[in-house]
C-alpha cells in the first residue's frame, strides 16, 4: 500500500505520529485521506497539500477502493472504521508497522527509549541536516527549525522517532538502533520492567549497530549482550563521554571524549544533563551515519528544542516554560536542569497527570520528583483515550509530593483557577514550568499573554497550603 498511487486512509490522522507518516505518504504519491475527532495546524497543512480530512468517524469514510488503513495505537479493534476495512478485505497497518516499512526503503537511524527519543531524533536530523546529508525523518513533535515533525528528502539517510507503547518497535530494523533509557510505563502494554526491558532488547538485536546510554543502569545492563555497541555517558566510562558540564540557562557546555582522548568543547543550546545524555546518543549516531564528530558539533549547535520540550513561552520578568514531561524521571531532569541554568529563582510547576493508569502505577514516584520545585500546582488527571480508574485521582500525586518534599503543594481543579491563581500568586524573577502529555499548555500559554502586559506585578494574598 505505500507507493506512489496508493489510496491509504489514516484513523487518527490528527495526532502528530500520524499526520507525520501522512506528510511522508504524500511525499512518496500516495492519495492520502484521514479522520479524527478534531481538526488541528497539523491537518489543516494535510489539507492544504491535497489530503481529504474528515472530521469525526465513520464506516462510511472507507471505500472499497482503498489500498490500505493505517491505524494510530489509541484506535481499538472494534472501531467502526477498522471493521468497515475488515469487512471490504482491506489491509489494516499499525502505524509503526508502516513506519518500518518505509524505512526498509533507506538506510535508517531508529531512535527509542523511554525518556528524550523526540529530543535525540531532532538533533541528529538536524546534525544530518546540516551536513549536507539530505535526511529524511519522522519525529514525536512538531521541530520548527527542521521545518515540521516529518521530511522525505532526497539523501541516503531515514531517521525515525520508535514509540514503544505498543510493543510494535519490535516490526522496526534499523540499520542503527539508539537507546536512550528504559523505565516504568506504558503497564497497559507490558507485564513490568523486565517485560520492557526484554522488548527493548529484541529491539536493538535486529538492528546492526547500536548506541547506548549507558547512565542508565537498565541500559548498562542490557549493553552487555551488545559488546559491538558504541556507549556514551556522563557518569561512567564510554565510548563518547561528556565531562566538565557548565549550565548558562538556556546553553549547557561540555568537554567530548571519545575513547578517553579529547575531541573538542561542546555548546549545546539545551539546557540540563539530560540534554547532554541526548546529544551523546545523536553524536555517536551521525558518526556511526559516516559524519565527522567535529561537523557533527558544528550541527548540534544549530539545534533547536522542539515544540513542547521545554519550550519558552514567555521571558518578561518571569520565566514560562512548556515541557511535554510526564514521567517522574522527565520531570525530575527538567527541575534539575532550572536548578542548574538559573540560580535563585522560585520555581513555580504546573502538572497535570496523564492517563489514570499511569496514575495509579506510579502515583507514589512522583513526590521526590518534584524535589526541586518550590510550589507545586497539581491539575486533575488528563484521561486521553483511557476511563476513569476508581479511586484514582490527582490526589495520590498531591499527597506523594506532601510526603516527600518540603514543597507547597496545592490542587487546583480547572485551568481557569490554575490561571487565576497564578496571576495572584506569581513575583517577578519566578520561573513557571507546566508539564504534562495532555492540554495543561493552556495554563500556561494563557498565563504567558498575561505576562506580557506587565500586569502580574503584584503580590498575592493568597496561601498554597490549602490543597
């Protein structure tokens, strides 16, 4: 079903995986169609190039004339646009299973892990980018500076963002395999971590070189089946090691070692160790692609954040800040790299829990990783495709965090009160931080036009005790 001709419906098209693998669809000539609940920027350019977009679902958006429907993971079997395929004998594609099809066509860099594998694809496809190399790529989130979150261009190379969720990166083969962690998620899929850790696993061995960061210890111990493999780290003995980090806000800098002799100081325009464990794994990647560590330094600087990872909103006196972190280990890394890049400032976050599994598995891991905050906003959970869980609630966070940290705390339940709240509460030299997979971008987004009008600058009478 993908070439150039083809006829291919996408079931929810507008999430940012799968109007991607549209782009890359009609790049290739396919005639492209789509349905979801909610039009989006995303869909409206599918539009705009020719896509037919329908809003909504139903049966009677599959043809029989169809060479294919691909699917997003949050589509069910029993959806009626999935049973309308079935019942016409068209083929029905998981999304990833298309991306690795695609990627057979090229030679290709896959790029997984739990944490930071949308941060470390834009910036090798960047590092690719600005070499010369022509690269194709598919990534999580939308990368103004590459020009969107999807490219099919001209070059050799194929980068891919490989979602773990659904267990499908085990269809994916890429020439050279990243990894950057592994940790707790995605339990509606896998059994536990040893579950996640055997996938990821399978994963690297069916591709033909591999990048490891070895910081993580789930990693480190998986690196041992893999002696073949090109480590990088901060805290152990690698490959390509990063020492002497410096943090200025927005620019982290680091000394590159590789094999223990030095190769040259690094300005990374990220902020946060995390970042730097990101551009170990895309360094060693654009190398292991044939780029030149010192011309892959010379891209890495021309990288740029992409959107919702850690993303400015507002800089007026008060730092806001937007980060997709949802897991206790992002948001610790996020909190850390504040503490690290601007010294003495009250940090303000904003959180809005993501899917009431997720909730419920690791509720409790999220005290310690608000240790670094000062004041702690916590929103109801964001469901997403998901039912509520019974005696589930965003409480479970609140009380982790009272009972691990000496932070205020306090839950909030709308947006509009988080808004209102914080205009009340906020000082000048504050840094706000929201983090969340779902809309708590509006909170501060919102409160971001407040700011710039000056007119936070007051005090609040209010108290965070109240939860």
């Amino acid at each position: 079903m993908i070439r150039s001709g083809a006829r291919v419906h996408l079931v929810g098209i507008a999430g940012v995986g799968m109007s991607g693998l549209a782009s890359v669809l009609m790049s290739l000539g396919a005639q492209v169609s789509g349905s979801d609940l909610r039009s989006n920027h995303e869909t409206d350019v599918l539009e705009s190039l020719g896509a037919r977009i329908y809003r909504g679902h139903s049966a009677g958006y599959i043809s029989q004339d169809l060479d294919g429907v691909i699917v997003s993971s949050a589509i069910s079997e029993d959806h009626e646009e999935v049973l309308a395929a079935r019942h016409h004998d068209i083929p029905v594609v998981p999304r990833l299973a298309a991306v690795a099809h695609i990627l057979q066509t090229r030679k290709s860099i896959g790029v997984t892990g739990t944490h930071g594998k949308t941060t470390t694809t834009a910036m090798i496809a960047t590092i690719l980018k600005h070499c010369g190399l022509k690269p194709s790529y598919l990534i999580g989130a939308d990368c103004p500076a590459l020009g969107g979150n999807a490219c099919l261009d001209l070059g050799d190379w194929f980068v891919a963002e490989v979602d773990e969720s659904d267990r499908l990166l085990v269809q994916v083969h890429p020439d050279i395999s990243v990894l950057t962690n592994i940790g707790k998620d995605h339990l509606q899929t896998y059994n536990d971590i040893a579950d996640i850790q055997q996938t990821f696993a399978q994963y690297l061995g069916q591709s033909g070189k591999h990048i490891l960061c070895i910081d993580d210890d789930r990693v480190a111990n998986l690196a041992r089946a893999f002696p073949k493999a090109t480590t990088v780290g901060i805290d152990v003995a690698a490959d390509l090691e990063a020492r002497g980090l410096a943090y200025n806000q927005w620019k982290t800098s680091f000394n590159l070692f590789e094999r223990g002799s030095l190769v040259d100081r690094v300005v990374l325009p990220a902020p946060g160790k995390h970042n730097v464990q990101n551009a170990l794994c895309a360094l060693a990647a654009a190398q292991q692609a044939g780029v030149p560590l010192m011309d892959a330094i010379s891209g890495l600087a021309r990288f740029h954040l992409p959107h919702r990872r850690f993303e400015l909103l507002e800089e007026n006196g008060v730092v806001v800040v937007d980060d997709y972190a949802h897991l206790p280990e992002e948001i610790e890394a996020s909190l850390r790299a504040i503490r690290t890049g601007w010294s003495n400032r009250r940090i303000i976050a904003v959180f809005q829990p993501h899917r009431y599994s997720r909730t419920r598995a690791l509720g409790d891991a999220f005290g310690l990783a608000f240790a670094n905050a000062d004041t702690v906003l916590v929103n109801p959970i964001y469901a997403a495709c998901e039912q509520r869980i019974p005696g589930t609630t965003s409480m479970q966070v609140v009380d982790a965090i009272r009972r691990d940290t000496s932070c205020s705390v306090r839950l909030i339940e709308t947006k509009d009160e988080t808004v209102r709240f914080l205009e009340d509460y906020v000082e000048p030299g504050d840094f706000i931080i929201s983090f969340g997979a779902g809309d708590v971008w509006k909170v501060t987004e919102r409160l971001a036009r407040t700011l710039e009008t000056g007119s936070f600058l007051r005090r609040a009478p209010c108290s965070i005790q109240a939860a």
